[in-house]
C-alpha cells in the first residue's frame, strides 16, 4: 500500500515538472517571435524612397542601403517597368530621412573588390532642404573592375606600340644603333691607328727629326682627312640621335600624363587587396589560427653543386 | 525513468556545473601570447626564404632571408639578424655568388653562428678556388668544433673536398669515410650524398676505380630520392668516368644519361661536359691527334 502512495507522489512532482517545463517553453518561443518582429521592423516607421535605373543588374530586393556605410534601409521592391526602365524602392528608417537630401544620390557600390553590391545615398550639398517620403532620387553606378581592366589596357596599348617603334629604330641595321656603333668604331680605329703611328714617330725622334716632322706633316694631313670624315658623318649621326631624343621625349611626356593615374589605379586595387588580406589574419579568429612561424635551420649541404666531381675528372 | 531516479543518479546538475566550470576556465585562461607584427613579419620573410631554397629558388630566398634580416636588425635582435645573414650566404653561394657569400659570411660576427661562418668561408673559398684562404678557415672550423660538435661531419666533407682538390686522395677519403659514419643514422641526407660522392671521387683519384662504383651509385640514389638535377648529371658524369677506368662497355650510357639529365635541367656546363665525353668514347682516334 505504501509503495502505490509513493508512485503516485512521484508522478504528481513529475507532472507538475512537466508542466513548468512546457510553460517555459512557450514563453521562450513567444520570446523568439518578438525578437524576430523586432528586427522584421514591425514597430519601427519607415519612408519610402525611388530612383529609376537602365538596368537591375547588381540590384535585388533585400539589398542593404547605406548612408555612410550604416545600414539604414533596403531595397522593398524592383520592378521593370512599361518603358524598359527599372524602377527601385528603398525603405528606409524614419529616423535616417534627416541625413537625405532633396539632391541626394543612391550610388550602387561594391563592397572592396569581391565584396556584395550596395546602395548607398549620398547626400548633396544642400543641407537644408530633406527629401520628403516618397521621394525621387537619382541613380549611378560606381566603377566595376572591368571598367577599370578596359581604361588601363586602353591607356597602356599606345606606351606599349611607342616602345615596339623605338625598339625596332634602334635595332635597324641600316640606320639604328649597330650603324652608329659601326661608324664610331670605324672612326676610333681611324684614331687609334694615328695615335700608334703618332707614338712610333715619337720614339724615334733622336735620329731622325727631320724624317719624323715629315712624317708627322703627312700624319697632320691624315688627321685633317680623318677629321673631315668624321665631321662629315657626325652631323647625320647626331641628327640621328636627336630624332631619337625627341621620340623619347614625346614619349616620357605621354607617358607621364598617361602612365600616373594607371599607376594610381593599380596601387589602389593592389592596397584593396593587401587590406583584404591583412584584415582577415588579424581578425578574430583567423588571427589566433595564423602563428607565427618558428626560425628556420637549412639543412647543412657542403656541396650544392657537387664540384667535387669536377675535381676528380 | 522518475525525477527522483533521474536526480539520484546527478546527471543534470553535475554536468552543468562541469559544463560551467570549463566554461569559465576556458574564458578566464590567459590568452595564447602573440608576436608582435614586425616580429611576425620577419619570421614569415625568413619562413618564406627556407621555403624558396629548399625548391631552389636560391636567388628569391636571398631576398627573403636580406628582408628577414633587415627587419630583425631593426628590433636589435643580432642574433636572428646573424642567423638570416648566414642564410643568405648559404643561398648566394647556391646560386653561384662565391664572392658575395665570402664577404657576408666574413661579417657574421655573433658567437653563436661563428663556427657555422667559417665553415661557410671554407666553402665559398673552394668555391673561388682558393687553397690557402679554405685551409685558414678549415683550420679555424677545426679549432672551434669540439669533438662532439653537430658540424663535424660537414667540416669533415669541407676537408675531404678541399685534400681533393689539391690532389691528396688518400687524406681526402680518410675525411668522407669519417664524415660518412658520423651521418649514420642521422637526417642529413644532402651530406650523406656529398660524402659518398667525395668517397668515390677519391677513391677514382687514388686509382681504386671498382671500389669507386658502388658510392657514385649510392650518391645518386640518394641524390635521386633529394631531386636535385645538378648533383644527379654530375653523378652520371662520375660514373661514366670511372665505367671508363674499368673498362666496362656501358660508359656511353652513363654519359648520355649525364646529357639528358643536363638538357632537361637547363645545365649548359654539365651538358658540354657530357656532350665532350662522349664525343671522346666515340671517336676516340679523333680526340687523342
């Protein structure tokens, strides 16, 4: 008899438990459903916003809008409309229409390189006067990285077709480098052969001055026939190099209006990049899974290019 | 099962309490202690040099180790900044700057890697084929290797080479035989295969061509397993010359093989080598006018 009191005892607790149990549940999950209504922005008041497009692409319903980077809205609805154009509405939180101007623009960006498309609204100049809700906004498009692909090959074809005509002048046979080096050499030899003869003449001096001065007289006659080759190829030569001089130049001038912003463009994206990167090892946790590495022994070799082989044959 | 049975056997409040003390052990532990950047990025450089020597990339790892070194000379620390010095020695020495090595590893000046500099010395003076400079050094290596020091073995090798190439072959195996059994048994596979092809070569040198077979083979086997084209046509040229000394018919084979090897590897030298040796073995009434 005893034993029935005692089981039922325990039901009895064990049903109360249960019912706690379920009771905790339920608000729990009451708990959830007006967290989400919440964060859904039931309760929150909110404008309307609009701008046409020419096209969707990188706009889609959901889509963050931004204000300085805050989110502060997103994108109710896109529909194409009669005349083939696009037309967006933003929702945007009541609180943030003091930060939208009248002139204020929505421009679609990307986020770093690879990141997702944004909107984000720009306010213009005007301070004082707010859009209104319902308001009509204007749209543009920032630069993707094809655009940018395009301008710079656009601006490095022309440098690269400039340095392919220099090249192929300066390696010309006939009139580039090899003829002037040739026509130098022949010029120096010309010299040299002067000088030696010149030297011979010198070291004999004591016996025979007065063959050596009429000698020398023909050699002074040598020079000037030398000199007058020499003065009559130099001036094409140096109308050659000029020529040259001045491709180059209009080249380098070309080039440095050309070449910077190109140069700008490539260490931007290349800073992106690095940014990415270094953004990602520092960040937790990736920075606690990214250690540094422990200082390297190399494995001894005495040999690396095996010359003992070489001494033995 | 009842609540009473259930909280009999302790299950629900016992695990959470453990639960909740690691919980809090976890959160209250100190945090794994971190370099700082600069540090890190010298030891990546550093990192990123061995890696590149070690797939041959010997004028890359030169720039690796100069920028590890640099940045560990600008947070004071000498040794770190001594020890990639000498790795950068060791990578211009591997990429044939025998004069830009010596004078680096002249300037290493911390006790620690002393030893490890003159060895260095030693081999960038064979290098340039300087006799009485490598002995110097080799004699200084000795003075400061103890009987038991980890670069015996290589300072073994560096003697053998340098009595090899003064035409002294018995001291010359004496040295590789040494260095060979102090390899034993240890990871060094580089040397063991230097040390086995210093055997051979002393032993072709000393006139004892059927003893010298069997190294040359072991030092490409273990030069195969380590992929290093240089030292595997080098071997194949050895082998070919001591097939040659003995008389054996295969010497065109092994000289050939040196060629294909050099060709593939984009070995200029070796492959004229190869080239010549053969032309010598075919036409040999040609050669000896």
């Amino acid at each position: 008899m005893s034993m029935l009191i005692a089981q039922d005892r325990e039901a009895e607790a064990l049903q109360r438990g249960t019912r706690r149990f379920l009771l905790f549940g339920l608000l729990a999950v009451l708990a959830v459903i007006a967290a989400i209504l919440v964060r859904q922005g039931l309760f929150r008041q909110t404008a309307t916003l609009g701008f046409v497009a020419d096209s969707a692409q990188d706009i889609s319903k959901g889509q963050a809008v931004r204000i300085a980077g805050f989110r502060v809205g997103s994108v109710a609805a896109v529909t194409l409309r009669a005349d083939g154009k696009v037309e967006v509405n933003l929702e945007i939180d009541a609180d943030h229409m003091r930060f939208v101007t009248r002139d204020a623009v929505v421009e679609l960006r990307k986020e770093a390189l690879i990141g997702a498309a944004t909107l984000e609204i720009v306010p213009g100049a005007d301070r004082s006067k707010l859009a209104a809700d319902q308001a009509r906004l204007s749209f543009s498009r920032g630069e993707s990285l094809t655009a940018m692909a395009g301008q710079l090959r656009e601006q490095i074809a022309p440098i690269l077709q400039d340095v392919k005509t220099i090249t192929g002048t300066l390696a010309d046979a006939q009139q580039g480098l090899p003829a002037t080096l040739r026509q130098v050499r022949e010029t120096t030899g010309a010299l040299h052969t002067l000088l030696d003869t010149g030297n011979r003449q010198v070291a004999g001096v004591g016996t025979a001055a007065t063959r050596v001065l009429g000698k020398a007289e023909e050699d002074l006659v040598q020079v000037g026939r030398t000199l007058e080759t020499a003065n009559s190829r130099l001036p094409a030569l140096l109308d050659r190099t000029q020529g040259i001089v001045d491709h180059v130049e209009k080249i380098s001038a070309d080039a440095e209006t050309s070449v910077p912003p190109v140069l700008r463009d490539g260490g931007a994206v290349a800073s992106d990049v690095r940014e990415i990167v270094a953004g990602a090892k520092s960040a937790w946790p990736i920075r606690n899974l990214v250690e540094a590495p422990a200082p390297v022994r190399l494995k001894a070799d005495s040999d690396p290019h095996a010359e003992s082989v070489h001494v033995a044959r | 099962m009842s609540r009473a049975e259930f909280s009999r056997r302790g299950k629900s409040p016992r695990a959470l309490a453990l639960f909740a003390a690691l919980l809090l052990a976890a959160c209250g532990s100190a945090p794994k202690p971190s370099e700082p950047p600069l540090r890190k990025q010298a030891l990546e450089a550093e990192s990123d040099g061995a890696r590149r020597y070690a797939r041959g990339d010997y004028a890359g790892a030169a720039r690796s180790f100069g920028a590890a070194g640099r940045l560990q000379q600008s947070l004071d620390d000498s040794l770190a900044a001594a020890r990639n010095s000498l790795h950068q020695a060791r990578a211009e020495l591997a990429q044939g700057q025998a004069a830009a090595a010596l004078e680096r590893a002249q300037r290493i000046g911390d006790v620690e890697f002393a030893l490890e500099a003159l060895l260095l010395q030693a081999q960038a003076n064979l290098a340039l084929g300087r006799p009485a400079a490598t002995q110097q050094a080799l004699a200084a290596a000795a003075t400061a290797c103890t009987a038991d020091c980890p670069q015996r073995a290589s300072l073994n090798l560096l003697q053998a080479r340098a009595a090899l190439a003064e035409r002294r072959a018995p001291e010359a195996l004496g040295h590789a035989e040494a260095a060979l059994k102090l390899l034993q048994g240890q990871d060094e596979a580089a040397e063991t295969g230097n040390a086995w092809r210093l055997i051979a070569a002393a032993r072709l040198a000393g006139g004892d061509a059927a003893g010298a077979l069997p190294a040359a083979d072991a030092a490409l086997g273990i030069d195969r397993q380590l992929a290093l084209p240089e030292k595997i046509a080098r071997d194949w040229l050895l082998i070919g010359e001591i097939r040659r000394k003995v008389g054996a018919g295969d010497t065109a084979i092994a000289y050939r093989r040196a060629l294909e090897v050099a060709n593939a590897a984009g070995l200029a030298e070796i492959a004229g080598l190869a080239a010549q040796a053969l032309k010598k073995i075919n036409n040999p009434k040609e050669t000896t006018r």
